[in-house]
C-alpha cells in the first residue's frame, strides 16, 4: 500500500477551525490525521510519498449542489454575450460571431445581463433579425429563463401565448427550453467541451457537484462525463418526468464514469427574479405583474408522490414566495422522514415562508453568489423587490437559524464557491450573514451528509474519501477576494495544480 502524507498544512477541523496537521492518505482515503511534532504511523517508511503544503490551508473539496454542466462544456460553442453593455452591443457581438461560424445553422448568444446595462433593454426580433435573417438567431438572458427570438426561430416554436410575445420577439419559460432543444451541435464538439468545464471546476476547488441535467442528448452528457479522464463526483437531477428516471439510470450505469450517479429529477414552479418571471405574492417594484406559477398544485403534487413513491429526489425549483408557498402547501403532507425533496434557490423567503417550511421535509440549496452579483443597495434584487421586499431576499442566517438544512451551489453564474462565500458572509442585510465557518460547511460537509446526496466525503478526518482543496490563505480571516485555490485532489491524486498550471 502506498501512502502519501500531505504535511505542514493547516487542516480544518469538523469544529470549524484550521488545526496545524498532516494527512496520510491511500487508496483514495484519508488514514491518519497527524497533529503538529505527532509522530507518523509506523507502518509508514521510507518510500513514502510525502508533498510539503508550505503553510497552506486544507478544507475538504467544495460541493457546487445547483449547476449545469452541460452549459459549462457548451461554452465554446456559443457567443459569450456576458460582457455586452447594451441590446446593441449584444447584437453586434452576435452578428460578429455569426460572420466567424458561417457554417452554423443557429446562432446562440447567452448570459446576457441586461440588469447592468445603462437601459434595461433587451433585444428584440428585429434586432435579431438584423443579425440574421436566415438562421434561427438566440439570444439568452444569464437566468435562461427569459431571452428573445429572431423571426426563423419564431417560425420553428409552438406557441404558448402567455411566453411569446411575437412582435418584440420576447421568449420565457418553456418555450426558451424549447428553443435551445432546437439547437444540434456535432455531440464530438460537447463531449470536448466536458473536459474542459470540468478541468475549470477543479481550478475551483470543486470535487462533487449535483448537476440539473436536461434530457435532450443524454448520451452525449453520458460520453462527455465518460471521456473526460478526470474525477468528479457527479448526483444528477434529470428535467424529465420521473418515469423515464429508470432509462437515465441504466445509462448512467453503463458509463465509465467513476462517481457518477442519477438521483431524480428536476422541475420548475417558477421563473426567475431579474426576468420578472419568479412567482410573488405581491407586484414587482420595477414592473407589472406577479410573475408565473408553471405548474398546478395538483401537478406538483402527482410529481412529489410518485418520486416519494419511488424513492427519487424532486428538486423544485421556487424562487419567489408564491411558488414557495405552493411548494410547501404539497410538501408539507409528507412524513418528516421523507428526505427526498429540495427546494432550487428559495430566494424571496420572508417569515411566512420560512415557518412553513419548518414544517415540510426539505432542504434547500442556495445560491449565494446571487447576492454578491445582485443583492447590494439600488442592486437587481432591490429594484425588482422595493427595498422592505428586499429584506427578505436569501435571508440565509434567518433559515440556519430555523432549522432548515441549507447547502450552496452557484447555477453556474458563476462558478466558484470562494466567489459565494463573499456573497454568503458579506450579506447587504447583515443581520443575515453567515459566519465564514458557517458559510464553508454548506460547501462541504453539509452537502455530503443528505440522505440520497450523502457520500463518505466532507470532513477530513480517518476513514473519509481524500477529497479536498489547498487554499493560499486562510478563509475564516483573510480577504476572500484575495484567497487562490493553489492545488485540488480527488480520491488523493491532484488533479489542479496552481504551479504546474502557470
């Protein structure tokens, strides 16, 4: 048996605080926690492998529990709108990389954040129709819940009149899932791309994540995932309906991925706050309406009991307190064991909601680096909410402090849980800030410790899979802007490493 001992790093302790240590580890697992002047185990010779962390700082391997993956491996293969000030800029940037792909047959723009723009504009049909007037043309806010057609494109959707508006070109919702559907890249090109995105989460410090999968392509996932060569430790939540749950499964089986598993499925009850389209219970501050509910309580609840019937986890996607509201009115009829539902986001929570959800056998997983992009004073959130609403925006301290299990994932937007920790710990309500240390553990040993998500993983201690990130400086004190993922390991191999890297 070959051991590796990580020596002269600072470890984080299941209480929370770094303690000066090393890590023996093999075969994929930590042996020994060996204190600072302890005495190495005897079995431990010569030939041991033996790696110097210089004073770094070791927390175990961060958990994204809400990304896409599949968007991350596509991103070469759309045009980055991210960096667009205007509708006009975005449609340039379009057209710009329409004349470089010409042998494209649909021209996508995503993460455009029209919220940030000096007029909060978004593109319209003849907007894209100037881009192109052949091709199918796509332009996708940051959220995807909210983007907007080209004519080509219009022609191709069925339509859902409450989610088209045909003379702006404006799409939401289920007809945006649609129109990405359309879309038919070279799947060799995906798969490509899935080494990439996951090379770029381990950068991150990020060993496990649960993805939202969708179902159009799954083989290609399953391949890109399979091909990649490197390890991550992937729960999958399919946006299907849960009778085909079996088929993924068997796919997912068949794969040669090392850790890859499909959990249940995914579904929406709601939008999102900057497309106006998360469900309140009061208008929106900046505009008319309520939002949308997607889906019928009754339908909610068909979807609940046959997952809890299966033993699938449902994760419900709610971000305003009317879909919360709807969400909890089914969940809370199931036993407080059920362990297998979650909530997506539960952004607008104010005291209403989070007593309810006391009462209902879910956990939720946030995502803090929502409040960093857009939470601050005259920020989205507020402008959509009205600053009283606001308060009660990721009111996170108020749900730890309910007893509700809360984990932290990042949609992808973007990626990166140091960035999260800043928007977790820097909350623009202070008095709903977490602890630094509080703040970590819904990155890392909260997440493993779910029923369904749970793995032996998310505390460094003997016996525990040897996942973990080597940060440059302390977290519970430093600057987190300031704070670099220097090395990660998975199953104890380093799969980032900073200074081969530069």
């Amino acid at each position: 048996m070959t051991h590796k001992v990580f020596e002269n790093g600072w470890i984080l302790t299941s209480g929370g605080d770094f303690e000066r240590a090393s890590l023996v580890v093999s075969d994929a697992v930590i042996r020994h926690v060996v204190e600072e002047n302890g005495a190495l185990p005897a079995e431990l010779s010569g030939e041991a492998e033996r790696m110097d962390l210089g004073g770094a700082y070791v927390l175990p391997g961060f958990v994204d529990t809400h990304i896409h993956l599949t968007a991350l491996a596509l991103n070469k293969l759309r045009c980055d709108l991210s960096k667009t000030t205007s509708a006009r800029d975005a449609c340039e940037t379009l057209s710009r990389w329409g004349a470089a792909h010409p042998d494209a047959a649909f021209l996508i723009g995503v993460d455009f954040d029209e919220s940030r723009w000096e007029r909060e504009a978004l593109p319209t049909r003849v907007m894209l129709d100037g881009v192109d007037g052949r091709r199918p043309v796509l332009a996708r806010r940051i959220c995807g819940h909210v983007g907007a057609a080209n004519t080509p494109l219009l022609r191709q959707l069925r339509k859902w009149p409450e989610f088209v508006d045909e003379e702006s070109g404006v799409i939401r919702e289920q007809v945006l899932w649609e129109a990405g559907r359309l879309w038919d890249p070279n799947p060799d090109d995906v798969v490509a791309g899935f080494k990439i995105a996951i090379e770029d989460l381990h950068r991150l410090g990020i060993t496990t994540i649960h993805d939202i999968v969708e179902p159009n392509n799954f083989e290609t996932y399953v391949r890109g995932v399979s091909e990649a060569g490197a390890p991550l430790r992937i729960d999958a939540l399919v946006h299907a309906n849960p009778r085909h749950i079996d088929y993924y499964r068997r796919k997912c089986e068949e794969s040669s991925a090392a850790d890859f598993r499909v959990v249940g499925i995914k579904c929406f009850l709601d939008g999102s706050l900057g497309g106006r389209t998360a469900a309140l219970n009061a208008d929106y501050n900046d505009g008319s309406g309520w939002g949308t509910l997607l889906m019928r309580r009754e339908v909610i609840r068909a979807l609940a009991d046959e997952c809890f019937e299966s033993g699938y986890m449902l994760a419900i996607h709610a971000i305003g307190d009317r879909a919360i509201d709807e969400a909890v009115a089914v969940l809370r009829d199931f036993p407080s064991g059920a362990h297998l539902f979650r909530m997506e986001h539960c952004e607008v929570a104010g005291p209403t909601q989070i007593e309810s959800l006391r009462y209902a056998p879910v956990f939720l997983s946030l995502q803090p680096n929502f409040v960093r992009q857009w939470g601050g004073a005259g920020g989205l959130n507020e402008r959509r909410l009205g600053k009283e609403r606001n308060r009660f925006c990721n009111p996170y301290r108020s749900l730890l402090d309910a007893g509700l299990t809360c984990v932290f994932g990042s949609d992808g937007m973007p990626a990166g849980p140091l960035y999260g920790l800043r928007g977790a710990t820097e909350h623009p309500v202070p008095d709903e800030a977490l602890t630094p240390a509080q703040a970590i553990a819904c990155y890392t040993s909260r997440p493993h410790s779910l029923p369904v998500h749970e793995r032996n993983a998310g505390v460094l201690e003997p016996g525990r899979l040897a996942d973990f990130v080597v940060l440059d400086r302390n977290p519970l004190s430093e600057d987190l802007d300031t704070v670099k993922v220097v090395r990660t390991i998975v199953d104890g191999k380093t799969v980032f490493d900073a200074g081969a890297a530069a």
